[in-house]
C-alpha cells in the first residue's frame, strides 16, 4: 500500500519511521522541512505539499490539534478533493465534536474515516510499542490493520463512530491527569506529616499501585525533576479541556476532572506549562505553602 | 513471646490465627465474644476483659476506630495501668491526631507504642499477605518484627514518630478512594459516548493502569456489582475524612480529596454506605442522569 | 439617528420598543417574523433581512449567542459590507474571545464596535431600567449614550477595549450562578437541621444578604418553584461555560466556578436545563438525597 | 435579673457592656484578668472563677470555641453544679454536635440551655445592633428576650432544639465565606482582563450585589487592605470546618463548601490566616500566578 503522512513530530516522525520499516512506499508532509528531510534519507518521499502526501492509498495524520487538522484538511480544501478509495487515519488527539464533523464530512464523500489516537509516548512510538485506540467503519479498520501491526503492540476497537476512539483516548488522558494530581496532593500530604516522597512511593508502587503512570510520574515529583517534559503540563491541560468539552456534550459532570482543570490552569499560570504534567506536585506544594 | 490481642473483626481474626500459627501463646479480647471463642477452639486463651488480653509481652489492637480505642484502652484505664515492658502494637486506621495523642501517653508511661496499620483485605490478612506501615521506636519494631513476618508479606518503616505510619495509611487510603472516584466518572463519560464499561476497563488494564486497584474496582464498577462489600463506602468515607483532618492540621488543601469526599457523602445521603466503595460509580452516573 | 436592530428575543423586543418610543426612525429584523411584525405596529420597519435593518446610523444586535451573531453577520459577509460609519452596538452575552474578534474585523473595516451587554431581566428591560456594562472607543459610546439612556437607568463603562464589557458581564454571571448554588446548598444544610427554607431566607435578606439575587433566587428556592424559568439554568450554564473559557484563555483558576459548573450539568443532565437557575437548590437537595 | 457572663473578648466585652446598661447586676469572668477589670469599673463584679460568675438568673457565655466551653463547663464539673432556675445562653458559635450534647447535659439537671449565636462585629455589638440566632426552650427565650433586646436589633428564633440555632449560624458563614471567596474570584477573572478592582466593585454593589458582605470584603479586597483583621481567615477557617462537619453529619455534601475550605487552608498554608477573611481575593491572586 503507499502511505501519506501528514505531521512529522517527535510522534508522528517515529510512526512513520516504522511504516517505512514496514516496506511501504511513504509520501510525508510536515509543516516545517526538516522531519520530512530526515525521514526522505531514509527512503521516503518528501511531499512538498499535503496534497501531494495524499496520493496514497491510506493516509495518516499526526498534526498537533483540532485548529491544525482544520486548517489542512478542511480550510484548504483538501479533503474536499480525495478520492474515495482513500483510507483517513487521523493519529491525533482532538475532540470529539470534531472527529465527529471530519467523520461525517468524510463520509459525505464516501471516504472512510478511522480515527486511531495512541497510548505511549515517543519511545514507545519508536519501539513500535503504542496502544491504538481504533474506531470506525470496521472494514476500514480491518484494511489498516496490517500498518497498525507495525507500529503498534495492540489494536483496541471502540466501535463504528470514528470519534468513539477520541472520547476513549480523553477519557484516559483525564484518568492519567487525576492520578498524578492525586498523587501530587498525597505527597504533599505524606510530606507535610515528615514522610519523603520516595518513601511513599516505594509504598504505592510496590502494593496497591503498581504500572508506569504511578511509577513514572511518581519519580518524577519525588524527584522535583519538572523538565525536560516527557508530556507538558500545557499539552495534559489542553487534553482535560477536550475531555471536559466531552463531558459537557452529554452532560457529565466530572468533580475530579474539575479540579484538576483548575490546578493545570495554576500550572500554566506559574509559567510551568511547558514543564512536564509531573509538575502537578508542584502546584500541590504551592497551595500548601511548600 | 506471650501476645495480647484485642479486636477480633474480619482483619483482626485473620491476623490473630496467623500469630496463633506461628506457635504464640495467644490472649484474645473482642466486645461481642463469639470471635474470641471461635480463635479459643484453635488454641488461644478467650480473655474476659481488655485488660486480661493484656497481660502480655505484646499487644496488638485491631479495633473500629478512634472511639473504641479511646474507650478501651483509654477511658477505662488500662493503658496507665500497663507495665512498661509491654510493647503496644496498634494495627487500626486511627487518626494521626489520636495516634499521636496515644504515642505520647504510651511514651509517658515508658510503654513503647507502634503504630502498624495495613494494606490489605481480609484474604490478604489469611494469607498472611498484608503490607504492614510501621512507625515507632526502631526497637520496638525491630522486636516484634518476627511477629510481623508471620501475618504480612513485607513491613514498610515509616519513623520513628508512631502517627507516621496512620499518615502513611491514609493517605494511600486516599489515594485508592481518588483512583475509585476517578474510576466511576471515567466509567460514565465514555459510557456516555457509547463506550462499554468492560472494554474501557480492558484498555485501563491492558496498558497503563494494571494493578489490582483499576482491576478490582473497575471490574465492580462495570458489573454494577456493588453488594456485598469488600471495603464499605462508609468506611472509605471514615478514612476520607481522618486523611482530610491530618491534612488540615498541617493546612494542606486537598482539592480531589474534597471532590472525593462530596461524592461519598452523595452515597451515604442515599443509603449507599453499605455497600462497596465501588459504588462511587453509581454515584457518578447519578449525577449524569445515567 | 436611524437605527436598525438585530435580534428580538424578550429582551431585544423590550429594548427596541424603548428606542422606538424614543423617536428614532427604526428597522428590526429577527430570524422568525412574528416579534419584527408587532414592532412594525408600533411603528417600527420590519426588515426582510438582515442588511436592509443594517441601512442605518447605529446598529444594535441582541442575538442568541457567537453562533448566531457569527452566522448573520460573518458567514454572510455583512459586516464586511457595512459602511465605516455605522456603530455597531452588540448588547448579547457572548464570549470574549469572539467579541475581540468582532472587534478587530470592525476595526479593520473602521467600523465603530461597541460591547453593551446589560444586566436585568425582559421586565427591567420594559421599564428602560436595565444596567447597560459598555465598553469600546470612547467615542462611539458618547454617541450612542444617548440612545442608551431611553433602555437603561445606567452606563457603565468598562475600557476602550470592546471585549471587556463581556469579561464583565460573564464575572457577574458566574457571581449570580455562585450565589445561587450557594443559596442551594445553604438550604439544604439548614433544612436538614431542620430549618424552614423561608425561615433561612428571611434571616439572610433580613441582615447581611439583602437584595436582588437572594431575594429573588431565595424565594424561588424556598417554594420550589422551578417553572416557568425567568433565566433558564441552561443559559446559566452557557454563561458559566462562557466565563471559565474567559478565565482559561487568562490562566485564572476559578474552583468555586467549576463546582457551580459541575451543579448546572447535573441540572441539564436532569431535564432540568429549561427550568430557573433557582433549580440549582433542587440539585443540591438530590445530591444529599432529599 | 442577675446575670452572669462568661468570656470577655472584644464581642463579649461589648455584649457585657450593654447589659450592664440595662442596670442589671452583672458577675463577668476572663480567663484574663484585664477585661473584667474594665468591666468592673463600669459597676460589674469581677469574678474569680467560672463559677463565682454563675452565680446569677442568666448565665451567658461567650468563649472561644467548643474546646474552652468544654473546659469551663464541663471539664471543671461546673454544669453539673448549676441549679436547675438558671438559663444558660451560649452565644459563641460552637458545633452543633457540642451544642447537642451541652443542652442534652443541661436538660439531664433540668437546666434551661438557649443557644444564642450572634451576626455582626464588634462595632454592632457596641452599638446593640447585633442580629440574634436563638433557639432552645420557648420560654426560657421568652424569659431572656428583654436582656437579647439590650443587645440586639433583632432576635431569630429557630426552633427548640438549642443546635438549631448553631446550625443557621454555621450556615451563614458559610455563605458569607462562599460569598467572599467569589468576589475574590471574579476580581481576579475581571483583573486579568484590565477591568480596576474597584470599577468591578461599583458595578456589583450598585446593581444586582448590595449590601454590607459584598460592600463590605469587596472593598477590602479591591484595597488589598487585608490587616488588621476585622474577622480573621482563621476564624473563618474554624466555623467552615464546623459547617462541614454538621453537612457531614447529615450527610448533606457542599461543593462550594468544599472549595472555600481549600482555599482558607492554601491561606493559613501562606500564613495568612491572621489575615482578614478578605485576603481570599489574595489566594485567587496567588492560584492565578497574579
């Protein structure tokens, strides 16, 4: 099959390193060269424009948000000028609203639209380790799996509607969000009452609370080692608005996810946006005059 | 060595046989009197009275809560009649205050005083599998630590200040609660957008959030299986409450923590106390109209 | 000066029948014709859209929310065919974020924006008492002024910058939608100690909580009576949603607006969204199951 | 009628004042000696101990909090010495729960307790024109009212169980803390979109926002003028745990409550808790990096 792919970031360049590895023909597209240049000494084909990358049988996209998805699929026209044979397979984390209106717009012209968000970030992207939460019109799915057994370790399907594999992958972007605010407050709590923060979190992980985000994030708030950013606290911010965006769709009230909003909101207020989402401890020391 | 033992619940049995195992002269108090009856038939020596299982060279307590420690071993005397020789094991979920209000009375005695809360359910406690929070006098632990290792599977030392170790105990409390809480409003807003309980509840499992939390709870949330209880919603709301009073006396906000909170009153305002902390599900979908 | 009007919901009917007895020649223009026609009986223009209600000096627009005021003057490139003499004059609670980009088109057409979101309901509306929150080049204000004193009792003038008359307005909204939950949950705490709703009330207006918002809301609260709504908890939660995207585009956390936001969701989630925002008590009293 | 009075801070000393203007005899008690002394210059009698006060037809007490009632009253067995022909009248806003049991002692000795709680400061109880919070037997109010009319503008009567009346008083200061954490809010929101405190001020109290609370904490925090204290957060901090705890009690769960709660505690965290209530507005501030 002869892939395009739009968005060539520290995800998106990982991804399509594997497809290439793959042994298929991969047209790129990125906003600024260098990616694409990186990936074209490697056997791929710079596109010189996302239109050109689109000349493929499947597509993926990585762009960075709703806006940017708009402006190059929608704004310019693009879409609107894919034959129907196309397969769509947007990677990134938007919103739900907006899966649902590039669903249906796709549908309108009798493309099929897979929405595919990842769980994992750049080194398991490069370890072709991601989880792939796929939803969409299952033949589809079924005609991109092959390219997702390559770059991922599992694909997880949600159902038909494209824009169901968005709610899952918000839904778990506010859970990792609420447990490293929880485990920020804990610490601070432990902290306060003389316990050191390592302690506590040899406790968690080696009892009740096992798995990377406890173990992950939890060294880095014991640490205070808030940058560089595996995740920016601005990125997990901009996610918890789309999962609340979500939620207020159909009337969900999330009282965790609240607060949560609320001391990103600090975080990004404090200038720690472009730290790592780790540095939720540090709000929650912050607020406790810590 | 000869142990004491008061309180005789469902943790307090499960540990007492186990110390009875471990070839123990055994003394046992409990307020209703079928519990010690039931350990007399295996070996232990059924106490008439608190005082009684207390003449010992170590006593352990496993009692409801602050209010039935401060009862018997308080108001009754029996702690300021205690020779100094005994070491003073308290394994409950008490206050940070009250703990520390009893360390000292134990210490002004020359009593060493051990606080030794667990992790862990009653099936853990019979399989001698808990995870024991210890703070105290290092020497103290360090002499009753053979007892110990015949009812859990590793001991965590948290200071020498006896309170630590309930400060430890609730805040992961907490943290449990939180991640419940976080379960339940998760469960709704992608259940809201058509996604099945079980198959988020997979995806959590299966890649970021393993453990026996997510899983545990999870599973109970998806199957709406809220009775009978492992662990009562109104004792998770007990233990809320203490980990939010240890948290004001050193004026550290918790703002999941009171979201947390709120949901449990919701649950206990609808006669849900009783049944599985779990329930904060319910409590979520509730709220949504679901 | 001739005037046109766009927009004659209750509040826009009541405001151009100010004008109107005013003595200015006007064109009104609203989506469905009936509210246009009893203008025009009392001797208004009906315009048959909304381009021909445009031909004028000063243009006031009370449509429903962004979307509307973005399809009738935007989408439909009216405001890029206005002459540079016109005011625009645009009275509807929208949020920041557009308004600054209304602002910035007028602007750059050297059309003359002012933001005049009022406070009071349709009957202080009819009486011409309305508290009228103006913002914009000075100028322009000093010119319609005039036009304002035939609808409100007063102006308020808030910078040279359009969009912070509604930063202000959506402030006093969310203030209004505090007090309210409040109110609510006050009652609720009271009521379950066995205090009467009214008894409350009276206390509160009677010493430090006099005026409107009490009052009013209190009463509505006290007799449980939710319908007809005099401001739907709807509106209320567009407002709230309007003011906490006001507050995230500046990084100002705003926990008691994201609780009262969680409170007007579990509303709509009820069916209750078409009632009085008052409803937000009977929100608290299902929360505590009563 | 003689009278005695227990605890002369700067409420009590001005309520004592007042009835000794009546002309009625009057035993006051300090722990301190200096306030009685003032008082006895006035024509009171010092008293040297609790008791020696008591010796009167009314006793009021107006001490710090549960812990010093209970010390005096109960601790010392002096209740328990009373004759039954005394009134006692608690003013001090205590729990509820701690009231409960002083008027269930009192009634066990045929004692007549009037819980009697009080809105205003210390300049409105210089000027008698404090608003009473009254409940408790009907003729014992009925008995004391004269001395209440001494003292206050207005007496509210709120059933006969004495905690009713704690219960309204908690209720309110929860409100009027609920009411000054939204101003503090909404300053911050209006700030950071270059809207003057005090412009945000005018508008509120002139429109829709009257009365002493928003006049009041608004002016205050729009001053940043938040030392000397007029009512400290601390207190405030103490009678909103008390509100929480009789909401917990009832199972009633106060979100707003909740979030007022965090925000007293990030102040006392910032040693602010000496501070004026109003330095919430600072809090808000501080949340918002402002």
């Amino acid at each position: 099959m002869h892939i395009g792919f739009l968005g060539l970031g520290n995800m998106g360049s990982a991804i399509a390193a594997n497809l290439l590895k793959g042994g298929h023909p991969l047209r790129v597209w990125n906003r600024s060269p260098g990616p694409a240049a990186a990936l074209a000494g490697a056997g791929a084909q710079a596109a010189a424009t996302p239109a050109e990358a689109c000349e493929a049988d499947v597509v993926f996209a990585m762009l960075a948000d709703d806006q940017a998805l708009r402006e190059v699929l929608l704004d310019s026209g693009l879409l609107a000028r894919l034959p129907p044979t196309v397969i769509l397979v947007n990677m990134a984390t938007i919103s739900v609203a907006f899966a649902a209106e590039l669903a249906q717009r796709a549908q309108a012209r009798g493309i099929a639209y897979v929405a595919a968000p990842v769980l994992g970030r750049p080194d398991a992207a490069a370890a072709a380790k991601l989880n792939i939460l796929a939803a969409g019109p299952d033949a589809a799915i079924d005609a991109v799996q092959p390219l997702f057994a390559l770059i991922g370790q599992k694909t997880w399907r949600f159902g038909a509607q494209a824009q169901q594999a968005n709610a899952v992958k918000l839904t778990v972007n506010f859970m990792l969000a609420a447990a490293v605010e929880t485990l920020g407050e804990a610490t601070v709590l432990a902290g306060a009452h003389g316990i050191a923060p390592q302690q506590l979190l040899d406790l968690l992980t080696g009892s009740i609370f096992p798995g990377p985000v406890y173990q992950g994030y939890g060294t880095l708030i014991a640490q205070q080692r808030y940058a560089p950013a595996g995740f920016k606290a601005a990125l997990g911010l901009k996610d918890l608005r789309l999962a609340l965006a979500a939620a207020d769709a159909v009337a969900v009230p999330l009282p965790v996810g609240s607060a949560v909003r609320d001391s990103l909101l600090d975080a990004v207020a404090h200038n720690e946006g472009g730290m790592d989402l780790a540095v939720l401890g540090q709000v929650a020391a912050r607020r406790a005059g810590r």
